[in-house]
C-alpha cells in the first residue's frame, strides 16, 4: 500500500498525517468547492529551495478570490506553513499541496462554510517517470474539451476543475498515451490534463494564450522569462490543432512534470522523434535555475 509521509499542516497546527480529517458531508466534497496548489521544492547548492512559492501562494488566493472563498490564514502565515512541513517530516526534495476547501457547514450550494486550509507535502520524483523526461511523451489530442470560458473559470486552480483533467488523463491512459492534450471550446489548442504547452517553430517559442481555457501556469511564465532572457522569441497566440502536428519540436511544462518533451501526438512522430535542440536548451536553463547552480535574478528559490 501508498506510503505516506508522517506529519501534515492542517487549519494552523502540524499533525500527524492521519489526524488530518475531515467530514463527508463537508462542502467541498459533493461540490468540487476546493482550491489548491501544485509547488516544489529541489534541492540546491544552498539546501532546499522552494521555487516560486510567492507566485504560486498568490494564484491560490486568486483562485479563492474567484469562489469568495475566505482563507483564515494570509500568505505570510501559509508561507511558514508550507516550510515547517517540509522541516517536519525532514525533507528535502519534494512537492508541496496547498488546499482550502469548503468544509461541514450547510448542504447548500451557496451555504457560507467554513475553510478549511491544508498543506501537505510528499515525495515526488519524474511525474510522468524519467524516460518521459529524456525521451519524450506520446500524446493525444483528447476528445474531451476544455470548459468555455463562460462556464467554469480554468484561470482559477479549483478542484472541480480537475473532473477536466481527469476525464483527459484517463481516456489518455485507457488508450496507452503518456499524456492528453485537449482542445478549447472554440476549437483551437488548449493544454495538457495538466500542463500547458510549448511549441517550435523556426526557433521560436509559440504557447497558447490565456484566453485558450489554460491555467495560467508558472512554469509557462518560467520558460517564457528565461527564454526571452536566452534571446528566444515567445508569442502567445491561438493556434489550430493541425500545429501540433506541424511543429519542428513540441513539450509541455507544470510543475508536476517540469519539462517533458512530447515525441509523437495522435501517432504522428514531431521532428525526428528526439527532444529536439531548442526543447533540450530550454530543459538545460529551467533545470539549473531550479536547482540553483545558474544565476536566480528574479529571486524566485525561496530557502528553507
Ligand atoms: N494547466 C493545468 C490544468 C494544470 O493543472 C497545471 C498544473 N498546475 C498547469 C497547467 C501548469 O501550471 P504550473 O506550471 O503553475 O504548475
């Protein structure tokens, strides 16, 4: 069975990670009222580093924001929150889960519940498993879509966000894909189940814009910092289905999976079939800032 690491911050207090409870009639769980983050901690010259805890901790106030859902912790707070739960259970490496959700306090859809706040830390290696990073993903284009944008909001990082994502992932994995990438509602590219996307042409980096029902991902933001400042052109912009299968180099990029290259989508092998020189430039730049042995001019590794 699962291991699980041994303590949890839950509403204020570390806990052992069993004491970390809740009812099930609490809100969230009939109604996908919860709104979380995806975070990570690498080890570096300096020890652990927490990269970009600041962004990520501001997204998960929006995302709450969004639902006028109350935090009864501010970001200082959560932010010694998320460090003292890597420190107690003697971590180094690992992927940090900051959650609030709508707890026991009416059935209603509206009903004013209280929050509940956790931050849960774990062990994670390669997301998709270390071949996938160095050899690249086969993907495809899900039969799923996006939500348009007047339904559900995909800027928000909520838990009802995820039946998506599920649904993409899942129909990927029955079908022996290493990863499901879905289109918008209006037809053109969107992202991953979980990650946005990065494609190449004639060296330059396209990704799609915000207005694709994409999360606006940090990792996104990453590569499109560090490859302006590499003299790489990045334009966001809409672009149809049929690009994925014309681009000279495809990957995509979360902070589960950093930065995985894609190989082939619906069958149809991208470039040669091999990460190719632009994507393994980038991994180069995004690996040695993350893990602090290139420059960190934007202050964006947060130390233990
Ligand atoms: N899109 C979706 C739907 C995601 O769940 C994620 C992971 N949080 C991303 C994109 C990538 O975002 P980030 O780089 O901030 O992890």
């Amino acid at each position: 069975s699962m291991q699980y690491p041994e303590k949890i911050w839950h509403n204020g207090a570390i806990k052992n990670w069993a004491e970390a409870t809740t009812h099930v009639m609490a809100h969230a769980i009939h109604y996908g009222s919860s709104v979380f983050e995806g975070v990570r901690c690498y080890d570096t010259p300096n020890g652990p580093a927490i990269f970009r805890l600041q962004d990520h901790l501001k997204r998960f106030y929006t995302s709450a924001h969004i639902y006028d859902m109350p935090v009864p912790f501010d970001r200082a707070q959560l932010t010694q929150a998320c460090k003292d739960v890597i420190r107690a259970n003697n971590f180094g490496k690992c992927y940090l889960r900051p959650v609030a959700f709508r707890g026991l306090g009416g059935f209603g859809l509206s009903a004013d519940c209280p929050t509940d706040v956790a931050v849960a830390v774990w062990q994670m290696g390669e997301y998709l498993g270390q071949s996938a990073t160095d050899t690249g993903i086969d993907a495809m284009v899900s039969s799923w879509n996006r939500p348009a944008p007047n339904t559900i909001p995909t800027g928000a990082k909520a838990g009802g966000n995820y039946l998506s994502g599920q649904l993409i992932a899942r129909e990927a994995r029955r079908l022996g894909f290493g990863e499901g990438i879905a289109l918008a509602s209006t037809g053109l590219l969107s992202e991953g189940a979980g990650e946005n996307l990065f494609l190449v042409f004639d060296g330059k980096l396209y990704t799609t814009p915000v207005s694709a029902a994409i999360l606006n991902g940090i990792t996104r933001n990453t590569i499109m910092v560090l490859a302006k400042s590499m003299g790489i052109e990045v334009i966001e912009q809409d672009l149809p289905r049929e690009y994925l299968y014309l681009c000279d180099e495809l990957f995509m990029c979360g902070t589960a999976v950093e930065l995985t290259p894609i190989r082939s989508v619906d069958g149809k092998k991208i470039g040669s079939g091999e990460p190719g020189p632009l994507t393994r430039k980038m991994r180069e730049a995004f690996f040695g800032l993350v893990k602090g042995t290139a420059p960190d001019p934007h202050g964006w590794l947060e130390y233990l």
